[in-house]
C-alpha cells in the first residue's frame, strides 16, 4: 500500500453517479464519464482521491459486494509486513500505532472507512465483463449494463485467481483447520508469503501439525538482503 510523509487535505466529496451512467445496452452513450476506474481496492480508490481532487467525473466498478472484501477473506493470520506509519492512503494516515503491522481486517476497515469519509463515487457487486473500443472512448460492458468513459484505469491487482498445478490428486486446501492432520502440508513457490506459510503450518496451534515441504524453483543467484531505511530509521543487517 502506498502512503504519505504527512496527512494532506481530503479530497472533496463526489456526487453519486447519475443513473443514466450506466445504459441498459449497446445504445449510443449518453452520459460519458472522464475516467472509468475498474477495481476499488488501495489503487482504486488512491485514483478516486486524485480525480475528486481535480474535479474530474469518474466512476470506480468492483466486482465485491463491499469495499475491503479481498481483504478480509484472506486468511485469518495475514498481516502487512510494512508498519502502519507506512499504510496509510492519500490524505490519511492509517490508525494506530505507528510500529504496529495491522491484520487483514483493519486493512478492510480502513479501506471501507476511508471510501466513506471521501464519499468516492463506487458501485460495488458488479463486474466488468469486457472493454471495447469505440469512437472517443472505451465501453465498459458489465453486469449492470454498458458504462461509457474517455479513459479506463484497470486497478483489479495481479493475484485474484490463485494458479493451482495440474497434479493427480491434488486438492488445494483453502482453510488449514478442514486439513487432516495426516496429509503434508506442501508451499509451492519460495516467495515472502510462501516462507509465511510454511512457518505457521510448522508452528501455529491453528495451523496444521503436519510434515511441511517447501518447494520452490532454484534460485539463480544467492538472494541479496538490505538494511532497509524508512523515514530515517533503518533496521535490519
């Protein structure tokens, strides 16, 4: 998540979307928004605070039912790994401690609270199906009807659909506590939250006390580590 040195203003409030936005079919557009924003998660709505900002007449989509809903469906020991004078959005710092690493749901709360405040122009539980080119713009077919905008910005992340390998008689696990506790527990991958993950599988009493393997592709140089500096502290070795 990307934040601010120092608070700054809120961005104004946007007017709700008028309901011709959004048209039933593929009838000529008749309301076109400037910016048309797909995804109202951190990005999304750090987009939102910089179009309210400039006055700008735009429209985040997300496919959730609620704002923060990625967030709190991950798994119940996820925390951020920047502290939380770090996680703030534009125009707010995030709550609490300034040393603290929040969980998956203060981030949910902070995000749903901060779309509140600025009273961002969101709707929400409908998905954008397909973008198609036309004559000034884009056309943003979705489960609500066909909306019309100058410019897109594609904010859904990168790790919404999990790739799960193709191995015979292999069945993902999505809560750790349905696992028996007979069946190894298996990381693929050897990035930050793979190494999470096989600690707390090893470890953790909600875990699974079961063998855990690590697999991960080799490496083709030695990874590299450095202290890091944050806002004139730096930790590490």
């Amino acid at each position: 998540m990307t934040a601010t040195d120092k608070p700054t203003e809120p961005a104004p409030p946007a007017a709700a979307p008028a309901p011709s936005t959004i048209s039933a079919g593929d009838s000529a557009p008749v309301d076109v928004l400037d910016v048309l924003v797909v995804g109202a998660g951190q990005a999304g709505l750090s987009m939102a605070w910089h179009l309210a900002r400039r006055g700008v007449r735009y429209l985040l989509i997300d496919a959730a039912p609620e704002i923060g809903h990625s967030w709190r469906t991950r798994w119940d020991s996820l925390k951020l790994f920047t502290s939380a004078r770090y996680d703030g959005l534009h125009g707010e710092d995030f709550p609490g401690a300034p040393d603290s690493y929040p969980g998956k749901d203060e981030v949910a709360d902070y995000l749903a609270g901060y779309a509140d405040r600025h009273a961002f122009a969101i709707l929400t539980d409908t998905r954008v199906t397909r973008l198609i080119p036309y004559d000034g713009g884009l056309a943003a077919h979705t489960t609500q009807g066909v909306a019309y905008a100058r410019r897109v910005v594609v904010a859904t992340g990168a790790f919404q659909v999990p790739l799960v390998p193709a191995i015979e008689g292999f069945s993902p696990y999505p809560r750790c506590t349905a696992r028996p506790t007979s069946v190894p527990l298996i990381c693929l991958g050897g990035g930050f939250w793979s190494s999470v993950a096989r600690t707390q599988g090893s470890r953790s009493p909600r875990s699974c006390p079961a063998p855990v393997r690590w697999c991960s592709r080799p490496a083709r140089t030695r990874p590299r580590y450095r202290s890091g500096c944050w806002g004139g502290t730096c930790s590490g070795g």
